[in-house]
C-alpha cells in the first residue's frame, strides 16, 4: 500500500461544477500536507497548505481529518483553467516529503 | 527573478554516457531536493540536502550521485546512463526544518532521454 493514495480520476466535470478530491496518508507521524498542481509537462506548484481548521483560497477549499487520515480538495465553480493533475502531498519529520501519484482533472466547455 | 532553475531543459544521449543536471535556487532556502518522475508521472524523491549536508537518499542506484557545493546549488550527475534512466528530473528547494512545514518550490525539470 502506497503512503500517500489519491483517486487517479480522470474527473471529468463541466465548467461550473463543484468537484472534491481526497486523499488518503498511512504514517501517523505525518506533520503538515499540501495540495499542489502540475500542469502537462510543467513542474508541480503549490496550490495551498492544509490546516486542521480547514482553510480557504477562493474557489478551493482544504480540510485536513488526523483522526482519519484523509485530506479533501474541494474546487467550487470550475474553470477550463483547473485543468490539471492534483496532487497531495505529505511532510514527514526529518525532511521526507511523499507524493501522492497525482488525480487528473478535465474541467469541459 | 528569485526561483528554481536547472540546466540543462532538455537532455538527449545515449546509453552508457555520464551527465550532470545542474539546479541553483536564489530563494535563500536551506534544503534542496533531486525528484524524478517517470512515464507513468509518479514524482518520487531521490535525495535531500540541508544546508549542504546529505539528509535522504532514497534508493536510488550509486550511479546517480548529488553534489551540493552551497546551501544554493545542488547538482545531480549521472554516470553509465540506462534506458530506464529516461524521465523528468526536478529539482525543489525549501525553508527545512526538522519538523517541516514549509511547501517546495520546483525547477521546470530536465527532460533526459536515453537513446
């Protein structure tokens, strides 16, 4: 079993759409989380931490569950723009970061 | 501009060769980081230094060895190069701590192929 596991998709929405993603972690040791973006081709961007209070960017909001281990994206109002691969991402102590393999948003006119 | 950047884009050779992949970041982080993702896009860490010291080193063979001359630069040379070396390497840089929460920032990648 991977450390960090996501829902490949792909999710296919229309423009407008509300679509949530999850993501799942095994260590209890886990420290902080992350959801970045990576477009084709492109390198992987921060698209916002994730707090146990949950937190809020615009159309994105993060929520964070210790007690079970998951992290939630939730993206309100999709644009063509969102179109990427999502991917969770979970710091442990002593600098190790893992990766969840990704989960592939097409967002459709 | 202050970011992440690696040299070469785009790296084509042939098998059996030795290259090395540069990355400097001008971000004044402490801890940078070798990452290669594959054909099926997995990003996986290859290894970790902090303050030019060696922190992870994942298994990764011993053909592959970094080399942080600074806090800023960390580069990644590759010796004997194999088909399965072909991939997107990216190298990220960060605030480390011992206990970490501070994100990454990632160079555009290099795109080594071997023919």
């Amino acid at each position: 079993r991977k450390e960090v596991e996501q829902d490949p998709g792909p999710f296919n929405v229309p423009e407008g759409a509300t679509v949530a993603f999850n993501c799942t972690y095994s260590n209890s040791a886990s420290q902080s989380f992350f959801w970045y973006r990576q477009d084709c081709r492109k390198e992987p961007k921060l698209l916002m931490s994730v707090y146990s209070s949950g937190n809020e960017d615009g159309r994105f909001t993060a929520q964070l569950n210790r007690a079970s281990q998951y992290i939630s994206l939730l993206i309100r109002d999709s644009k063509l723009s969102d179109s990427a691969t999502y991917l969770c991402v979970v710091n442990r102590r002593g600098f190790k970061t893992i990766f969840g393999a990704g989960t592939r948003l097409f967002v459709k006119a | 501009d202050t970011a992440v950047s690696q040299t070469p884009k785009y790296l084509v050779t042939q098998m059996g060769n030795d290259k090395s992949i540069k990355c400097e970041q001008n971000l004044g982080h402490d801890t940078m980081y070798w990452y290669k993702q594959d054909s099926k896009k997995f990003l996986k860490i290859m290894f970790s230094y902090n303050n030019k010291e060696l922190i992870i080193n994942e298994t990764v063979p011993n053909r592959f060895s970094p080399k942080s001359p600074d806090k800023a630069h960390l580069n990644l040379h590759i010796n004997s190069l194999e088909l399965g070396d072909s991939a997107v390497y990216f190298c990220a840089s960060s605030h480390g701590q011992v206990i970490s929460n501070q994100p990454q920032h990632f160079g555009d990648g290099t795109r080594l192929s071997i023919l």
